[in-house]
C-alpha cells in the first residue's frame, strides 16, 4: 500500500504535482473567497436589505463581463500549450490578445450604467433593495475592464506553473479590499461613511491594484527577454483568431452558467426578503468551499495544456484524476460540516445585527445548506472534468451542454412558483438538480477521451529540414529544436 502510494505521489502527474500547483492557486482563490465572506459580513452588520442586495448586482455585473473574461482567461490554455511545447517565445504575444479583450470590455460594461435602474425595476425586488443594488451594480462597472486584463496577465504565471505570483498578488489585492471595505462602508480613518457603495469601490480599487501589480512584473527585463512581454504588444490576427475560436465557447459557458445562477437568484429573489437574504448567505458560506475548488479547475487546466503540449496524454489525464481525488475528499470534508455544524458559518454573520431577523434568516440558511452539502461533490466534477476539457480545447462541448441546461435554474423555479406553489425548498432542489447534472456529463465526456487528441496552438514548422525531404515537415504540439521544454521550467517572474 505504501509502495502504491508513493509511486502515484511522485509519478508526473501525480498527487505531488498537483498540489504543488493547486494549492497556491487555492489560497488565491480563498483569497478573495475570505474577501467577499468578510465584505458580505461588514454589509450585513450595515442592513440586511443591503446584502440582500449587494450578490445579485455583484452577479449581474459580473454576468455582463463574463464573455470577455472567459476568454481573457482562456490565454491560460496557450501559454500552458506553448510552454509545454517549448516555444516561450509565443506566450507574450498570446497574452497581449487577452489583455486587449480588456481594454474592448470596460467601455461596454461603462455604457450599462445608464441601464441600471431599467434592469432592477423589471427584477421586482422591494423599493429598499433595489436602490442598494442600482447604487453597488453601477460603481462596480468601474472595475469590470481590470477584472478581464488581470485574468490575462495571471494566465501569463498561471500556465507557466509560476502560481505563487498568482497567490501573492491576489492576496494583496483581497487583503487592500478588506481594509478598504471597512473604511468606505462605515466611515474609518478618514473615509466617507459610504454603505453599499463604499463597498464596490473598495473592489474596484483593489482590482485595478492587482492589475497594476500583475503589469509590472509581466514587463520586468528577465520577461522580456524570455517571452517577448513588451515586443509581444501586437495584434495577432492568426492567433487572436484561435484564441476567440477556442476561448469563445468557454466565455459563453460562463456567460450562461453565470446567467443561470444570477437569474436564480433573482427569482427566488421575489419569494420575499428573508427568503432572498437566506439566498445570498447560503451561497456566500458555499463560497468558502466552492471557490477554492476553482484554484483545483485552473490546476487542471494549466497541467492538462502542459503536458497536452508535451504530447503526453496520458500523464494529463494522471493529472486530471489525482486532482478530482484530492478535492473530493476537501469537498466531502466541508460538507460534512455543513451537516454538522452549520451555526460554525453563521456566527459571525449574527454579530451586530437584529437577533429577531437574524433568527429567521439563520434557519432557513441551515436547510439551505443541506442543498449544498447534497451537490457539492457534484460541484467538484464540474469544476475538475470542466477544467481538464478546457485545457486541452474541448470547448465546443462545454458550451453545447451549457446551451442545452442554462435555463433550468431559471424557467424550473419561476414554473414551480408560477403553477405549482414552490417555495425556497422547492427552487433549490432544483438548483441542486442542476449542479448534479452538469457534473455527470462533464465527466462522462471526460472519460470518453475525444480530448486526448486535442491542441489549441497551430502546429509546429520544423525550421531545419532537409533539403532532399521536400516539404517542410510539420509536428503538432512538438518541442522547438532550439529550446526543449524542460529547459524553461523553473522560470522567475
């Protein structure tokens, strides 16, 4: 047994290689997970109608960006192709595609503001919440355009394997968000006491912050160099015509799984206020668990485009599994405590707010949590299977079964309040549906193996061949001749 362990700790692809990558990107994803628990936290002690209303906002602006930024982060997929390939010298110019797509989304997402009040008039919540979320939705579109470049320049760290710049940097802007919050929400140290709004622009600070930071380190000298970050700063019409072809379908599966949550919300938004901030705080404490699991996704993605890139398939797919068994059991543990000892997620939330409203949100949060204990396995499928799927470029897949399912946690709900009398227990056994059903066909496809044959990147012209061959040869996804991948491994920022 232990001789059997040891072996799938340290073979490639085992458990040692996934952790070492996942678990940086983890702590950088429960970064920002600690960030908004604790922004949720400080909002609650604000006004319940206040949280109530900062998480469907936060989703809607989110939604509205969604597209370009799952694009933008698809530059993950290429530079861990390129890298694994050993051609450093096309990273740069592929994250220049991603940052572009920034610069195309802040305009777009600027020009909603003016749409604001129109869009959360037709949602129907109560008069109280809606100007909470018009006020949080338009200061966050100030944000939405670093949002889309960040993730193209953390793809830059991410998929050479170099996760803790990612971690570092992430968990300086969650924790410059976190003083932030508390600052602009109440008053302190010489802020404004702003409530809601002092709350997006603390995120909006703390994400151009991060932008910044990830700007400088990708144009140090020792980058420049290697992988062209500043000579990269072109467009590229051959390659940002992959990157959309590739990178569209995976920014249109957020866009509708996204959608599909947000409108989620909002429906069960209109079985009144309690119901809606019990919402909000059930997904706010799955959030602890389900975020971090993001870190495990984009682990997958960047060792499956690696070693895809090395045309080692099965070594990608050793990867995928050690992953999928590692977050089950984080998974399994959470949920447990779910189970167990829900109060343990609430307690801080009960600081400074009315105990009599506080009591009736509080125990319809604890059956919601049952929900979520019952799909979060199913949840780490989607994350894991997803990720893998997207790192090899079967991404035409995701978006046919994201087309085919986005509209069940929406038209499901709004039929059963509609005709049948549901209620909160009702829309989220739905939900719950949901999860469990994208989980098992992400997985499915997965073991099919279509993606073992898979590349993003354009095939590789040998530069020395033979004149008596004839054509030039051609190797998909082959290491240059001048530079083998192994020799970038281990690279600084």
């Amino acid at each position: 047994m232990r001789g059997a362990f040891d072996s799938w700790w340290r073979a490639p692809g085992g458990g040692r290689e996934v952790l070492s990558l996942a678990i940086p990107l983890v702590i950088s994803t429960s970064s920002w997970t600690i960030m908004h628990f604790i922004d949720r936290i400080y909002l609650f002690w604000y006004s319940a109608d206040a949280v109530a209303a900062a998480l469907p906002a936060g989703m809607l602006s989110f939604t509205i960006e969604c597209f370009f930024l799952g694009v933008a982060a698809y530059v993950n997929t290429f530079v861990a192709q390129y890298y694994g390939a050993g051609r450093p010298h096309r990273i740069g110019v592929a994250v220049w595609q991603g940052i572009a797509l920034g610069f195309v989304s802040a305009p777009i997402l600027l020009a909603t503001i003016p749409l604001a009040p129109w869009l959360f008039e037709l949602v129907g919540h109560s008069p109280a919440v809606r100007q909470y979320e018009v006020t949080y939705y338009q200061v966050l579109c100030c944000g939405g355009g670093g949002l889309v470049v960040a993730a193209a320049l953390s793809s830059f760290f991410t998929g050479r394997g170099q996760v803790r710049t990612v971690m570092i940097v992430d968990s300086i802007g969650a924790l410059a968000n976190v003083v932030l919050d508390y600052a602009w929400i109440f008053g302190h140290w010489g802020f404004p006491e702003m409530g809601v709004a002092g709350a997006a622009w603390a995120t909006v600070v703390s994400l151009w912050l991060r932008t910044i930071i990830y700007f400088v380190l990708f144009l140090s000298p020792v980058n420049r160099e290697r992988y062209g970050t500043a000579s990269g700063c072109r467009l590229d019409v051959e390659l940002m015509r992959r990157l959309l072809r590739f990178g569209s379908p995976a920014g249109v599966q957020m866009l509708l799984e996204v959608a599909g949550f947000t409108g989620f919300l909002m429906v069960v938004g209109w079985l009144g206020p309690s119901e809606h901030a019990a919402t909000n705080l059930a997904f706010t404490i799955n959030a602890l668990a389900f975020v971090p699991m993001l870190g495990f996704g984009l682990a997958v993605t960047t060792l499956v485009g690696q070693h895809l890139g090395e045309n080692r398939p099965e070594v990608a797919a050793r990867s995928v599994w050690s992953a999928y068994a590692l977050a089950t059991i984080y998974m399994a543990a959470v949920s447990v405590l779910y189970l167990a000892a829900p109060h343990w997620f609430l307690m801080a939330h009960a600081a400074k707010s009315d105990p009599e409203e506080f009591k009736r949100i509080s125990d319809a949060v604890t059956i919601l949590l049952r929900f979520v204990a019952a799909y979060s396995l199913f949840d780490t499928m989607n994350i894991v299977f997803v990720g893998a799927l997207k790192g090899a470029g079967d991404t035409r897949f995701i978006l046919l079964t994201s087309l085919c399912l986005c509209l069940v946690p929406i038209v499901l709900p709004w039929a059963g309040m509609t005709y049948f009398d549901f209620g909160l227990v009702g829309c989220w056994s739905v939900a719950t549906l949901w999860v469990c059903v994208l989980g098992m066909t992400y997985l499915g496809r997965f073991v099919q193996g279509s993606w073992r044959s898979m590349r993003v990147i354009e095939p590789y012209v040998l530069p020395d061949v033979p004149p008596t061959t004839g054509a030039a040869q051609t190797i998909s996804d082959a290491p240059s001749t001048g530079e083998p991948a192994a020799a970038v491994r281990g690279d600084s920022i």
